[in-house]
C-alpha cells in the first residue's frame, strides 16, 4: 500500500512537471491572462449590466473556456505521450498497477488544473478588486452597499469551477481509456464537455409530454452525462447586487455531486484500461 | 444432422456465435459497458443532483421562462457562450444600433431579437427596444410613405397601433425576465396613453408601476392625471391622496407638485373649496 502511494505521489509529480514545461499550457495561460485582462478594456461595450458584473462574467467565461482546452487536450497529450513513447510499458512491467499509473497522470493535471485556476482567479480578483474601488471613490457609499463583490463567495466559485474542471479531465481520461487515436479522444472529450454543458436542456424537455421511447432514451442521456451547467453558481456566490444567495450547503452539493463524477469516471476508466492491450 | 448443430449449440453457444461471425466486437461491448456503468451512476447521482439544480435553477430567470421554447433556447445560448454572452449581445447590440441609425426595421428588429435572446439581463437592451419598436419604427415608416400629409389618417392610426402592439409585445417579454422592473411597465403605460389612446389602460399601468418600491415619483401623479382626463376624478382624487399620505423622502418641488395635483383634483371636486 505504501508503495503505491510513492508510485502515485511520484507519477502525479512527474506529470505535473512534464505539464508545466509544456508549451501548450504556457500558451493558454498567456491568453487566459491577456483575455482576463482585457476585461477591464471590453467594459467599454458593456451596456446596462454593471460593470464589475461584466468584467466578472467575462474574466470567468474565458477561465472556463481556456481551463476546459487546458483539461481536455492536457490529459489526451500527458496519457498518449506515455503510450507512443513506450514509456508506459516500461512502467506498467515495474511493476506500476493500472489503477495507479491512471490515477498518477490524473492527479498529475488535477494540479495543473489548480495552479492554472489559481493564477487565473488572483488575476480576475485583482482587476475586480481595483476596478471596484475606483467605482467606490467615485460612488461612495450608496454604490459600496449596492454594488460589493463577496470575495469569499468568489474562492468558493473558484474552488468549484476546478472541480468542474476535473469533472472534464476525468470524463477525458476514460475516453482515452476507450479511444485508440489522439485525435478521437480530443474530439468525443469536447463533445462530451459540451454535451454535459446542454445537458439539462434534456431534463427540461422530458418534463413535457414525450412519448414512452422518447422519454427513456433522454432519462438515459441525462443520466450517462454530468450536469455541468449545475455549476454556473457565479451570480449568486460573488455579486452581492444579483439579490439571492447560494448557501454553504448547496455548494457542499454542488462539490459534492462533482467529486462523486470524478471517482465514477476514473473507476470506469481504470477498468477499461486494465483490459486494454497496449 | 440438425440435432447434432443443435446440440454444439447448446453446449457451446459463445463458440457457434462468434463461428457464426455474430459476436459483438470487443470494443462495442466495452462501450456498451461504460454506457451502462455510467447510466446506474447517474441514476444513483440522481437524487443529489436534483436537490442542487433545483436550488441553481431558481437563481437563473432564463431558464424559468413559461414557454419551453424560449426557454430552450436561452438554455442553449447559456450553455455554450457561458460568461461571453454579455460581450456578444454587447456587439450585436451594437450593430443593431449602426442600422438604426440607417433606418432599416427589418434589420433592426432582428437583432434586436438576438440581442435580447443572446443575453436578456441588461435592462438597457428591453427599454430600447420597446421605445425602437413602439415610437421609432413608426415614424420611418410614416416618412416612408410621404409624412403626415401623405398618408391617410386611417391607415397611419393602424400603422400606429401595429407598431404600439409589438413594442407592448416587447414589454411583455422583457418583463418575463424583470418582472419588478416599473420602467418597462412605464412604457407600457406611454404606448397606451401616446400610440393607442387609451387612458385608463395607461392609468391602470401607471398604478402598477408606482406601487413597485423605488419607482419614479410622477408614476402616481400620472395615473391620477390620466384617471381625470377619463372622467374618474374621484378615483384619482382618492388614489393619489392615499399615495401621497404614504410616501416619504419627497424633496422640496416634488411635495409642492403633489400638493397641487391633489388640491386641483379637490378643485374640480367640490368647487366650493377651491380658495384654501
């Protein structure tokens, strides 16, 4: 047991370094950060919405778009590198379980998914937070009740929005897991995301009245994908103006439904891979 | 013969199936597996995903629109452009405005729909259209077809009264997403007193909006003009009284405005006390 724990600490580690040097991730870092940046420029269109509103949904619709390429094409490259390297063999004969060589890599771009939400949302806060006391100097008080950010509420989002990411990597490892070619498992892992993104759509058409067939095939499609759309939480968790709340223990659900999606895929994804020939 | 295929049948069924060529492929059946595992997973996930997204759900007004229709296609522009639907509808707002500026309706209309569906948040975006459907359109339309003079009193009274319908029809919708919102039920109250004539539907409008909290100060003062001008004096009288008696923080003019309405309502009252 405790040798598999070194194995796995020791795999997680080396993925992540492998990861870090890519030129891949410092690509999407870089235009995360120029997109998150450039919030403060595009508020220049915003029309109505508040700005500190704007620049937030903005600066977290483009961590989420670039956290989901990062977490898609990252897991594809990190697990295949190994298998058309041979070096998986090499490892697998140690001898490294399956299980753990899968759980490692996954680890391994679990902490790349971390440092990069982590670098992403201290830069986001940072514009939110200046932006936010020019807007105090000049408003004053009426505009600092009204118009706050809960920065509390915004680490909690951003603690989600990382587990939504793993959420992505995991249902990307056990496509990998199936797919024999790069390429395929890139491509059915974004469907998949978006997939899970319009998922709940399902659940709002079956309320209507379906027919029999119909109607079990979409209770299926519901239940084969996450909910990924549960975790669209912003507006209630960091902007005090939206009116309404999210508790403590809805997020704990919310965190709670994620992980449990995460262990389901990898599960799935460290048995398909015991059975496959490398 | 046959009972001896019957009987390798029998004795080895996987074996004659797949020298039959009939077996299914092993990644089929791997991936008929994972569909299957993940489908009792999500059923077992069921219950805990149901309690959180009803909690999600009823944060987001998009996504509790009446009609099914309108609600999937916000779920769709929701699901896919996430956060970038703010800046999106920022531009095609902005291109809406370019053909305004040009005169187009048809142009104008469509996206001014986009806008709206593309991100239904921004009040901005309601208000205009409502005032761009209601008192903009017509008035191209009209200079289209040779001003007042040009075209017959009739035929602009319905022209009018078309355009007065879809701007209240864009009310309407924008209020499904601000339904606390008085400005919107304000321009509802205009098309009817200004486009449609009809005074004590906009009264009625108007008593709507004033009673909001945080609502204009003249939304009542308005609803009382307009219930004088139908012939309910007494209604408006009463009305504005009880309103005022209940209002607070009114500066200096706006008091003094009050004060006069309600003394020249009492005014055309009771004639006798017309010197105070």
């Amino acid at each position: 047991m405790r040798r598999a724990f070194r194995q796995l600490w020791l795999l997680a580690r080396n993925t992540f370094v492998e990861a870090v040097r890519q030129k891949f991730f410092h690509f999407v870092l870089l235009l995360g950060v120029g997109l998150v940046g450039s919030a403060q420029f595009f508020r220049q269109f915003d029309f109505g919405a508040s700005e500190l509103k704007f620049i937030f949904d903005f600066g977290f619709g483009g961590i989420w778009m670039f956290g989901s390429i990062l977490a898609v094409v990252a897991s594809v490259q990190l697990f295949y590198n190994e298998i058309e390297q041979r070096t998986a063999l090499t490892l697998l004969a140690k001898p490294v379980y399956r299980g753990v060589f899968v759980l490692g890599k996954f680890l391994g771009v679990a902490a790349l998914l971390l440092v990069f939400m982590a670098l992403m949302t201290s830069l986001l806060a940072g514009v939110l937070y200046l932006r936010e006391q020019a807007l105090m100097e000049a408003g004053g008080k009426v505009w600092a009740a009204e118009g706050a950010m809960d920065y509390q509420g915004l680490v909690f989002f951003a603690v989600l929005q990382w587990v939504r990411l793993l959420v992505v990597a995991a249902m990307t490892f056990l496509m990998v897991s199936l797919s024999s070619t790069y390429l395929y498992a890139v491509i059915v892992s974004f469907l998949g995301m978006m997939i899970g993104q319009l998922r709940y759509l399902v659940q709002e058409y079956g309320k209507e009245e379906v027919s029999v067939v119909l109607g079990s095939v979409l209770k299926l499609f519901s239940w084969v994908f996450p909910n990924l759309q549960l975790f669209n939480v912003g507006e209630a968790l960091v902007l005090h103006s939206a009116g309404e709340t999210l508790g403590m223990g809805a997020v704990a659900q919310i965190g709670g439904y994620g992980l449990l999606y995460i262990g389901v895929f990898l599960v799935i994804g460290v048995w398909v891979f015991r059975g496959r020939e490398l | 013969m046959a009972e001896a295929a019957r009987r390798e049948v029998a004795q080895h069924p996987a074996q004659w199936v797949k020298a039959q060529g009939l077996a299914m492929p092993l990644w089929l059946k791997r991936a008929v597996v994972v569909v299957l595992l993940l489908a009792v997973a999500g059923a077992a996930l069921g219950p805990l995903e149901k309690r959180a997204w009803m909690q999600v759900r009823a944060l987001q007004p998009e996504l509790r629109l009446g009609e099914l229709e309108g609600a999937l296609g916000q779920g769709v522009v929701l699901g896919l452009l996430g956060g970038f639907r703010a800046i999106v509808a920022d531009f095609v707002w902005l291109e809406a405005h370019s053909a305004w500026e040009e005169h187009d309706p048809a142009r104008v209309e469509g996206l001014l729909d986009m806008t709206t569906s593309v991100d239904p948040r921004p009040l901005f975006f309601w208000q205009n259209k409502v005032r761009m459907l209601a008192l903009d359109m017509p008035m191209w339309e009209l200079r289209r077809r040779g001003g007042f003079q040009g075209m017959p009193e009739a035929a602009r009274r319905e022209m009018f009264t078309f355009y007065a319908h879809r701007g209240l029809a864009a009310a309407d919708e924008g209020l499904q997403f601000h339904p606390d919102e008085p400005e919107l039920i304000e321009y509802k109250a205009m098309i009817y007193n200004t486009r449609l004539s009809d005074k004590a539907k906009a009264a009625e409008f108007y008593r709507k909006a004033a009673a909001i909290p945080g609502s204009r100060v003249y939304f009542a003062r308005a609803a009382a003009a307009l219930l004088d001008e139908v012939g309910r004096t007494q209604e408006a009288y009463d009305y504005l009284n009880a309103y005022y008696a209940a209002m607070t923080g009114l500066n200096a003019v706006q008091d003094a405005g009050y004060q006069r309405q309600l003394r020249e309502l009492k005014a055309k009252l009771s004639p006798e006390d017309l010197q105070d």
